[in-house]
C-alpha cells in the first residue's frame, strides 16, 4: 500500500496566540505559580459553573490530593473501573488504600452501575467513576446507588460526616467541557479532576485541576486553602503572597506534598480556554465525518451525543465486530505502515503487571477484556481535515479487507 502521508495519532493544537502568551509570561518575570495560574482556576471555574477550581501539575494529583483532603488512607476503599487508565487506580494506592475494581457494563465503556452497590462496603470511602472519551458517566444513577448504601457508611472526619455517604470523585481527564443532562463536567460529581496534558483537548503541556460542588457547612475559601496547603508542601502563604513587602515569613503547617500549576501553564490553558467552543466543534464535525464514513462497516464506535449528554469527543473508541486481539493488533501494524497512528484505550487495568500483583485477574472481568480485544482508536485531533479522515477510513477500509 501507498505510504503518501503521515497522520499523528494526538499532536497539541498550540497557535500563535498560545505562543505570544508564554512569551508574556517569560518576559513578565513571573513563571511559577502566580497570577496566570490564579486567573486560569478562574475562568476553569465559570466555564464549568462552579464557585472555585484549584490547578495542579497533573489530574493524578488532582485526585490524589482530593483523596487526602477527603481524609482517605489506610483501612479504607476506593471503587474505580477495571476499563481505565493506571491514573484512576494508582492515586488509591498513593494514600494507602485498598482499591476496588468493577467491571465496565456490558458493551460498554463505562463502569457496570448494577455492579457498583455490591462493590460498596462499610470500609468504602470513595468511588471514582472515569468519563472514558469525553462522554460522562451516568452521575445521577451513581448518586442514587452511594445514596442507597448511606446506612453502612462510616465516616472517619468531619468532611466524610458532612456527605454521609460514599463521595464521588470524577475522574475528568477526558471530559472537559461534556455535558450531562444540561449541566457541565465539573459541576456534576461531589468533586471532578480534569487532565490538561498534552494531548488533551484543552492543554497546559502537563497539567490538572480540580473543581467540586458547593458543600454544606464547608467554606469554599476554606476547602481552596487546603489544596493549596496539600499541594505546596503544607507551606501558609504562597511565593506570590511572600513578595508583598515585609512579608515573607510563612509557617509549614504539614508535612505535605508539591504538585502545584506554574504560570507558563496556566499561559496556555488561558488561551486554549478561550479557543475552546471553536475547538469542540471542530472535533464534533471530525466524529460525525468519521461516524458517517464507517457507517456500513461491521464496527462499533463510541456514541458521543444522545439526548442526556454531549460529549467532549476526546477520543474516536471503536471496536471491530467479531474480531479478537491478535486481528486487531494486525490492523494496528497495517495503518503504521502507511502512516496513520493509532492507539488502544485501553488495556483493562488486571491485564497489567501492578494490578496482577495487587491479585486482580482479567478472567473476572469479563466485560472489560470484551471491549478491549477488538478496541482500536482512530487519530482524532483539530488538527485534522475532513480529507485527513476520509484518507484514515479508506486505509482502514483496505487493511479490514486485506486482513479479513
């Protein structure tokens, strides 16, 4: 077959206005955590309508300072979904407690709700559902499910007390800017963690944020100065607080941990931000030029827009019908060798070397494996043209047949 071009599977969509930004910031004299970064969680939180947002270096930190300010450790348990990747798991066993996988549903990306409340024990703290793609979880089923536990939640503090039940953490990394019956990623869960990584939708070159619901008896200013003291080393006052004349004395009032956002960050987040509905749309026009063209092969792909919610169409999830792995990789090899990278989202988290050791096998997830073996992810990125998919789904077509 004809090698004529080269398509990357998720390159950054950085213009020159993302650039002219950074600039700014280097000249400014001001490139750690600072005004940028301050404004950034900002605009992050009216764009998903919430009251404060904290930006960190990465959604791992984002969810695992979330698990410490929530009082998580030792003795206690943490749900996420055994179809996601590393992230959702490892942040549990970070503060030390026990992670707990639930099958994904059946045919399905997300985690098997009917399974969630037999997962859910008197030890259980949290649950991390994960937007796989962009598209959001069903919020409203998992609330009701936590809240129909409520009698054998025991709270270890005060926080655990104020919720009463099992809190629900969203693992965002995929969805910023989805929506789920009328409301926006970010405002849905007690608490949502968002990946600005590179290649994101929305990017800071690495990069996280966390935002949460309002929540009684509890302070948003309050709840803001805990993440930072969780994400600066426990330390009172900020660099930029400290350089108000006279005032650099500061205290450390923990032992804590640094995973703080930097300002040349937050410089591209802001203009991304402000690029972002041009950039949703265009990836909105890229899936349905994409759903259309493989409309009459024996494939299945992630449906990204229904009636309760709009995806953030991060990623093109599709999997080839009546086909196992070794097809699958084969395909994979073929696309390579005329140029067009793609990717596998994802190998189910017992199928890795860690989580076999912490004693999870495939075998009992069954549904999980079925989305896995035969899941192939098509380059979905702003920097394609509709010539670019329309290449993408000839080739694709071709190496089906040759396979086959």
């Amino acid at each position: 077959m004809n090698n004529s071009r080269k398509i990357q599977f998720s390159p950054p969509d950085i213009t020159e206005e993302e650039i002219a930004e950074v600039v700014e910031t280097l000249k400014s004299g001001w490139i750690t955590t600072g005004p940028k970064t301050k404004l950034f969680e900002k605009k992050i939180a009216e764009y998903c309508t919430t009251s404060k947002a904290v930006a960190l270096n990465s959604a791992t930190a984002a969810m695992e300072m979330t698990l410490r300010f929530l009082g998580v450790g030792p003795g206690d348990e943490v749900i996420t979904c055994a179809y996601t990747y590393s992230a959702s798991a490892s942040v549990i066993t970070h503060v030390g407690a026990k992670v707990v996988l639930v099958d994904s549903g059946v045919n399905s990306f997300h985690i098997d709700y009917d399974a969630i409340a037999n997962a859910i024990t008197d030890k259980t703290k949290v649950i991390i559902p994960v937007d796989i793609a962009g598209v959001m979880c069903d919020y409203d089923r998992i609330l009701e499910i936590v809240k129909s536990k409520k009698d054998i939640f025991k709270a270890n503090n005060k926080i655990q007390e104020i919720f009463g039940r099992v809190i629900i953490l969203a693992d965002a990394a995929h969805s910023i800017g989805a929506i789920y019956k009328g409301r926006k990623s970010g405002s849905v869960a007690d608490f949502t963690c968002f990946s600005f990584h590179a290649v994101k939708n929305l990017t800071t070159a690495e990069g996280g944020l966390v935002t949460w619901k309002n929540i009684n008896e509890l302070e948003n200013e309050d709840i803001y100065r805990e993440y930072m003291l969780l994400s600066l080393h426990g330390q009172s006052k900020d660099a930029l607080s400290k350089t108000k004349l006279g005032a650099w004395e500061y205290d450390i009032l923990a032992p804590n941990y640094k995973c703080n956002m930097t300002d040349i960050m937050a410089s591209l987040g802001l203009v991304q931000l402000r690029r972002y509905p041009e950039i949703l749309e265009k990836r909105k026009k890229l899936i349905e030029k994409y759903s259309s063209l493989l409309k009459d092969l024996d494939v299945t792909p992630l449906n990204h827009y229904s009636k309760d919610y709009i995806s953030s169409g991060h990623l093109y999830l599709l999997n080839i019908d009546y086909k196992e792995e070794i097809f699958r990789n084969d395909i994979i090899t073929k696309l390579a060798q005329v140029g067009i990278s793609t990717n596998v989202h994802y190998k189910p988290l017992p199928m890795h070397t860690a989580y076999k050791n912490l004693g999870f096998k495939i075998e009992n997830y069954p549904n999980a494996f079925n989305m896995y073996k035969n899941e192939i992810t098509l380059p979905l990125h702003t920097l394609l043209e509709n010539e670019d998919v329309e290449y993408i789904v000839d080739k694709f077509k071709e190496v089906l047949n040759e396979t086959n």
